[in-house]
C-alpha cells in the first residue's frame, strides 16, 4: 500500500514540477544500412576478411518515423531535427590495441538520411580463429546509442603476406657526421605460404646510400604455431651496415623495405634520420662501441661467443682493451686483446665466456672498453644458462637404451626358444601315441 502512494505522489510531484518522462525504447534515429566493400550485409552469417586489407564501410543512418510521429505526445525535439549524431566502426575481440573509426558529427532531420563512410584496417597479426572477433556498428549522441546487428568476422591469411615486426637501430636515428649506422630488422611471415629468397634493405634515397641483407626461408604462421615442429615464422637479419660518411648535416627519410615474392612484393617503414654536424676537432674522439647481440642462450658447461664492435671515425688510430666484472659464474677469454682501430675503420673483440658446472638461470656481466686507463663504454651482457648433460650422462643414456634393447632381444629369443620346445613335444607326444596291427 506504501508503495503505491509513493507512486501516485511521485507523478503527482513530476507533472507539477513540468518534468516529462521519455519513452527510453524509442529512438529518433536508425542505422538502416551497412554496407562493406560495396557489399550489403544484410543477410551474411559472418563476414571474411584479410590480414592487412582495409575494409571500407558504408553506413546508412535515417531517422525513426514512429518516433517522430511520437513528437505529439510529449517528446522534447527541438526543430524537428537530431543534432551531433556520430557514426562508429569497431572490431571487438582484438586484444593488442583497439581497431575503430569515426564519423564527424551530423544532423538527422524529419525523414532524413545521412551516409558516412568509414574504414578500418585488418592487423596482419589478427589470430586465424572463427568467431573470435566481432565488427559492431552504432550511431550514438550524447542522448540515444543505435547499434546495427554484430557480424562475426572470420580472418583468412594471404598467400604471401610479410610484415615487419621490429627495427633496431645502433646507435639511434641521430648521427654525428660521418657516423655509421647499424640497424636489425625482425620480419614475420603471417601469410599461408612459405616466404623464401626474402632481401632486407636499408637506404637514404637523398644521399644514394643503400645496404642489403637477406633471410633465406620463413614458415608460415599456422605451420610455425606447431609445438612439435623447430621452425621459426619470424626472424631478424643480422646487422645491416649503412655507411653514412661523407653525408652532410640534415634530416633525410631512411627507408626500411623487405622485398618477398620474388620481388614482387614489398613491405617498408619509413623513418627520420637526423644527422648533426661537429667540428673536425670533435670528430677525432668519435667513437661508436657497441654490440648487437647481448643476451645468448647457452647451455650448462657449453660456451657461448660475444661480439664488441668498435668504429673509430677519427683520423688516427686507436688501441683498445676490455676488462670483465660480474662474471664468478663462469671463465671468459677476449680475443684479440688490445686491438687497435684505424682512423675511419672498424674492428671487432671476441668475448668468448664458458658457464661454470653449477652456474644456471640468468646472468649478467659487465665489459669495460678501455682507451688506456680510461673506460669509453660500458656493455652489459646476459646469459641464460640452461641445464645440460655431460658426457658421461650420455654414455649413462646410450648405455641404459643399449641395455633396454638388449632386454627385448632376450625376451624375443626366449619366446622363440619356448615355442620351439614346445613344438618338439608335441611331436615327440604323437610319435609315442602311433599303433600297427
């Protein structure tokens, strides 16, 4: 009963106060229309799209005839008309980033349609499983939200499709004059076929400088997501050199392409490169040490090599040692040491370190370049260290599978011996069991 005077009195309050309850399942406009790629979509069941196409769809907002013939009855639109409508395209179920677009904002008037084109682009790395992913299409303002049907997406891989993964650059995309750059490039196959022959280069189109390397074969994605089988969907080059002496002080465009397909294809990323000018008193302390592979996989008592790679960009030479700190766990030898560096050349040291029996797990250690007494870089290494056999565990493995099958040999001839002795019984049995009259 107190309940229903709380109602009563709450209309009361409401129709005196001029407030006016809108009807919240009504709605002034509608996405009548989606279409995708010139297709309508209507009627699909899902819908199939590529890694790294871009789709683009057309939308089609109108504005809700019953509910403009529902004005008469107490709904608050201002001219006839709906203001700052929205149109949005979106994939759910990507879990990298979010993949949208957006219309600008319109006007839906009495009767009215508007048309907005949007586009989205596939990620190449979008996972090959139907129905994982879900493209929803809605119009919205600040007032009402009017989403079309989801459609389920199913996402097919091309043929041949490469994509770059990951650019490193030592050491940076800003240089001193006549300074060298090395760049490592990672390429991934997320096509369906095999990627082979596949050429990395490295160029300043402005300056005419160019340097190339190359990855021989590349799996495909689903093939490479195979635990039982060692192969590899993606790689990274080895250091591609782009020597850069000579260059003047500027901002140029360097251009990182992989060219797959026999040539037929391509995939860049274009980036800046600064290069900044010093006077020639300066450049004779330009050096540039570093090296590109610090962290290696080794297994116990097994040996692993690291690379130091020093340039000298001054006019004369140079003598360098190195010096190793944070290395108990294991024994290390540099090779060759001192070197020495000629002005505007480069040279590498060898760090050849050898895990200890019990050292596993991650490791780290620190090399000190060193121009006389005077440390010029410092370079931290890891090692992750991973549990082995030793000699004599293999000898204890090859002798214990030497002794399984001499088992079985054993036991296969002493079936054969029994069945034999068996047999011969039986014969011996018959023999004694014969009457002549």
């Amino acid at each position: 009963m107190m309940k229903k005077l709380l109602s009563v009195l709450l209309v009361f309050v409401l129709a005196f106060t001029g407030i006016v309850i809108k009807d919240v399942s009504a709605q002034p406009f509608i996405v009548a229309d989606v279409d995708i790629n010139g297709r309508d979509i209507d009627n699909l069941a899902y819908l199939y799209v590529d890694r790294g196409e871009t789709i683009d769809i057309m939308v089609e907002v109108a504005g809700d005839d019953a509910f403009w013939e529902d004005i008469a009855n107490g709904l608050d639109i201002e001219n006839d008309r709906i203001e700052g409508i929205t149109v949005e395209a979106e994939i759910l179920g990507y879990k990298y980033n979010r993949i949208s677009d957006t219309s600008g904002r319109f006007i839906i008037e009495y009767q009215g349609t508007n048309f907005e084109n949007l586009k989205l682009k596939i990620p190449e790395d979008m996972d090959l499983i139907d129905n994982k992913y879900t493209l929803r299409v809605r119009a919205y303002n600040q007032q009402y939200s009017v989403s079309f049907a989801e459609l389920p997406l199913r996402v097919r891989a091309e043929e041949d499709l490469l994509n770059i993964m990951r650019v490193d650059f030592t050491p940076g995309l800003t240089l001193e004059v006549n300074q060298p750059l090395f760049a490592t490039v990672r390429v991934e196959n997320m096509g369906y076929n095999k990627a082979e022959n596949i050429v990395v280069s490295l160029s300043v189109p402005q300056l005419g400088r160019e340097s190339f390397t190359d990855i021989d074969e590349l799996s495909p994605a689903d093939v490479a997501e195979n635990d039982d089988q060692d192969i590899e969907n993606s790689e990274s080059t080895e250091s591609i050199y782009l020597d850069l002496r000579g260059a003047q002080p500027g901002t140029y465009n360097l251009i990182v392409k992989v060219e797959y397909d026999r040539g037929h294809k391509e995939v860049t990323e274009n980036y800046q490169l600064v290069i900044n000018g010093l006077r020639t008193s300066e450049l004779e302390n330009v050096l540039m040490i570093d090296s590109v592979e610090k962290t290696k996989s080794v297994d116990a008592e097994q040996g692993a090599v690291y690379i130091i790679s020093i340039v000298n960009l001054g006019t004369g030479s140079k003598v360098f040692t190195a010096d190793v700190t944070g290395l108990d766990w294991g024994n290390y030898r540099i090779d060759p040491m001192p070197v020495v560096v000629q002005g505007g050349s480069s040279a590498d040291m060898f760090l050849y370190v050898s895990p200890k029996e019990d050292a596993l797990g991650q490791k780290t250690f620190t090399v000190n370049v060193k121009e006389g007494n005077n440390i010029v870089k410092q370079i931290t290494f890891q090692a992750n260290i991973a549990e082995s056999k030793g000699e004599w565990d293999n000898v204890l493995t090859g002798l214990e599978i030497g002794f399984i099958v001499l088992l079985i040999i054993l036991v296969i001839l002493g079936i054969i011996l029994a069945a034999t002795r068996m047999n011969k019984k039986g014969e011996g049995n018959e023999a004694l069991g014969e009457s002549y009259y």
